[in-house]
C-alpha cells in the first residue's frame, strides 16, 4: 500500500527512539508499586481519544484496579460521558489546576466501582492564555496538581485535546506513557510523526521518562482493504508498540455516552466490550506482575466481520 507506506517511512525513523513498550518504565513499576500514568493523545480529533480513555478505563476498573480519568479537552466530552458536567466556576480540572481547589474536591464517581474522574468544562480553555504568560513553570502545572493521585490510584489516564498545545503538554509533563490511538485510514496517519516528535521534545525537555508505550488501532473497519493494510504498515514499522488488540468500528460504542455509561455497562456481550476488555488486559500485562482470570480464547479480538 504505497500511499500508507510512504507516511510511515517519514516517521519510522522515531522507533528506536521510543523504545519496545518502555521497559525500564515497567520495571520501575513492578519493584516500587508505581501508579502508572498514561496520555490518550493523538492532536487529529475523532480517532477515539475519548472512547478509548472512558472505556480502557472501566475495563480496568472491573479487572479490579483503581482508576482516575482526567478530562483535559475543554470540550469536556469524557466527563459528560459518565455525566459529570461541572459548571462554569464549580470543581473541575481547572480549579485543580489553579490551586483553588484540592484533589479530593474535584474527584468525583462514576457507575463503575474503582473508577474516578476529574471533570472538565468550557473554563479549561482559558488556562492556555493564562499559563502562556507564565516564564516559570508553565508546562508543569497539571504534574504539580495530580501529584498527590499517586497514593489513591493505580492508574491515571489522561483525556488530551486534539492539539499539541499547552494543554496536551501538561498532560505529557504527568505521565510517563502515552498511548496513540490511530484510525486506521490514510490520512490519520500523516499527524503521527509529528506527536511523536512532540513526545520527544518533551522527553528531552521536560520529561526524561516520558515513553510512548503504546499504539491503539481503533475504528478499525472490517469491510475495507484500506484498514487492514494501514494497519499492516503500521504494525510493520512499530512493532511491539501497537497493541495486538484491535478495536473494530461498533455502533454500540456510539450510542453507550448517551446512556452515561462505558460500554461494559452499556452492552456487556458487544465487540467493543469484547474488545476494551482485551485492551485493558494487554495493558495490565505490560507490567507481568496481574493475574487476570483466563480468556475464553487465547487470542485477542481479531479485525473481523460479526
């Protein structure tokens, strides 16, 4: 697939330098009890930013972890899809982040037990300007704020915005993984390079132990050609940075924000139930140190028609 194999020649260049699942990161997390922390970036939006943190994160709350998802997208779309929709001026990520508030008042609950998030509304948008006039500290705001989730949770996902920003860069700043999710079509490749890029900056400036760890093929469509080769291409160039799992496109995936649940809730028998599920334990065994209960098969969900 000449098209698709060109924009990932540009990028694969970036390999080495993100390194295979980030082990010295997984190894500091088995001997110290690390809360791992995770970034759900890609700066092209509707590629399942959103979809992929709500849902990865319920799956590993039913797999008994505890999770806290952060909202950082002023469009704040994770939170209304738990239904935590803080007003202008109430609790949220914002207040958080300018010290008006502590963590404890901007933690709220989700219908899943062991899952935790930290809304987010229209406010958020204003931070960029009021952080661009800072010299001191700007890029670490959202590191000093969360800080103290590292005693109270085992995971801490991150919802970026789709742009490399102010914002986004914070949310680098906190963690020390990020995961791509990347619709596999043509064109939601040609950004890939240049978050990539933007992990390595950040690493080399900011944050040493900033890792991308993982690549997430979503929306994949089993009635195209199209998807499978991209999905070649990339899996060919990255290696063992893209997940095995495979998230297929499913209309109950749409529907389940609605209702104010993740989709284990929503439809517990569906693909992308099945497939989050498989998600969330390919996660859990990056560390090697989970039991998880056996799958029904081997295998995880595989690219095909129901």
């Amino acid at each position: 697939m000449k098209y698709a194999g060109a924009i990932v020649y540009s990028i694969s260049y970036t390999r080495l330098k993100v390194g295979p699942r980030g082990m010295s990161y997984f190894h500091q997390c088995r001997n110290n009890f690390t809360m791992r922390s995770i970034a759900i970036s890609n700066q092209k939006g509707g590629v399942g930013k959103t979809t992929t943190t709500a849902n990865l994160g319920a799956c590993l709350a039913e797999y008994g972890q505890r999770v806290v998802l952060v909202d950082m997208d002023p469009q704040g779309n994770l939170s209304v899809h738990f239904g935590v929709e803080p007003g202008r001026g109430e609790a949220s990520i914002y207040t958080l982040m300018r010290e008006e508030d502590r963590h404890d008042d901007v933690i709220a609950p989700t219908p899943v037990e062991g899952l935790s998030i930290i809304g987010s509304n229209i406010d958020l948008a204003g931070i960029e300007v009021e952080l661009s006039r800072e010299n001191h500290d700007r890029e670490e705001r959202l590191k000093r704020a969360t800080g103290a989730l590292e005693d109270i949770f085992d995971y801490m996902i991150i919802d970026c915005p789709p742009s490399l920003g102010l914002l986004t860069i914070n949310a680098m700043c906190a963690v020390k993984e990020v995961f791509i999710p990347l619709q596999t079509e043509f064109f939601a490749l040609q950004g890939l390079g240049r978050l990539i890029h933007t992990v390595e900056l950040v690493r080399k400036k900011l944050n040493p132990a900033l890792e991308v760890t993982g690549i997430i093929a979503s929306m994949f469509d089993v009635r195209t050609s199209l998807a499978t080769e991209v999905l070649e291409e990339i899996s060919e160039h990255f290696g063992a940075l893209v997940f095995d799992t495979v998230v297929r496109n499913n209309i109950r995936l749409a529907e389940a924000p609605s209702y104010g649940l993740p989709i284990s809730h929503y439809d517990s028998s569906c693909y992308g139930t099945e497939d989050y599920r498989s998600l969330a334990r390919e996660v859990m065994e990056m560390t090697g140190d989970v039991e998880l209960p056996a799958r029904e098969c081997d295998a995880p969900p595989l690219p095909m028609a129901q």
